[in-house]
C-alpha cells in the first residue's frame, strides 16, 4: 500500500501496556517522518502500568490534518498481543490488514520483547517508506545494549509473510 497524494495512511498498534506498543509506534512515526512524510500521532494509555489496553495511531501522508485514524478506516491494525485482535478489529477498514503475533515465528526471537519490532518489520513490507529509514528510526529510538536484538528482529519481520490476515 502506498500513501497516495489524497488520503493518509492510517496505522492503529494495539496491546497491552508493557509489550512495546508506544515504542512500536513511536518507531514507525519517526521512519514515517525520516521519509518525507507528514505525520500525526495520538496515545491511549488506558491502564497500560498495570497491563491494560494501550493503543497508538500514527497517520502519514502528503498532508495530514489529524493524528486520529477515523472509526473503521485504518489501513493497518498491528496487534502486539493476540487477546487485542477482537477487542480492536472493528478499527480496521474493509480491506485493510491486520498484523499479529502469529505472522511472526516468535520462537526465532533472541529476546520476547523485541515482536513489537519484528511486526513493524512485517508492516514495512506494505508500506513506501524505505528500509533504510526502518532502520534509522530503530537505532534513533532503542536504547544501545537493545539494538542488536532489535535489528534482528526487524529482519525477521520482514521475512515473514501474511497467511489469511488480510481482513
């Protein structure tokens, strides 16, 4: 998918608090942005500290008037934890894609908390934003001592392929 002159492209990431939903969104902002992109971002932390529901919306575009991806007209869900895929479906538009953690063999991961990073590496297959720019919005946003891992994981991401995820 591409972000054509007109409409935005819209990403919801979904989760629960501690599994890196911010971060994952924060990342894809910022390759959004190194890209060329205009973009806009909003938070739902709910009761992320204690495990609850966190979601991020992150739109780019040409030009983009709010960070809010519009009821039903996301153009990706990216769900970090699979009991969110139900709860946040109804954000994606006919059509759209959903990411899971099942798109990704997480048994290749060197560390758990790096699937955030590894759908996002699944998400840049879908979208004109070039690796590179995955890449440096990664290493500008994780810490060092977590950077290799990360990278990996990204690499593993995309390499993986969606079955049956397409709603």
């Amino acid at each position: 998918m591409t972000s054509d002159d007109s409409a935005p492209i819209g990403i919801v990431f979904a989760g629960l608090g501690g599994q890196g939903v911010l971060k994952a969104s924060d990342i894809a902002a910022d390759a959004a942005f190194r890209a060329g992109y205009d973009i806009k971002k909003s938070e739902i932390h709910g009761m992320s500290q204690r495990g609850g529901s966190v979601s991020s919306d992150v739109r780019f575009g040409r030009q983009v008037f709010s960070p809010m991806v519009p009821t039903g007209e996301a153009d990706f869900l990216v769900v970090v934890a699979p009991g969110q895929v139900e709860v946040n479906q109804w954000q994606l538009r006919a059509g759209g894609t959903l990411i899971t953690p099942d798109a990704v063999d997480q048994g290749a991961l060197s560390n758990k908390k790096t699937l955030n990073v590894a759908l996002l590496g699944l998400l840049s297959n879908f979208v004109e934003i070039p690796e590179a720019h995955w890449l440096e919005a990664i290493r500008a946003n994780v810490p060092p001592r977590f950077l290799d891992a990360n990278l990996a994981a990204f690499a593993l991401g995309r390499r993986a392929t969606l079955t049956e995820l397409t709603k």
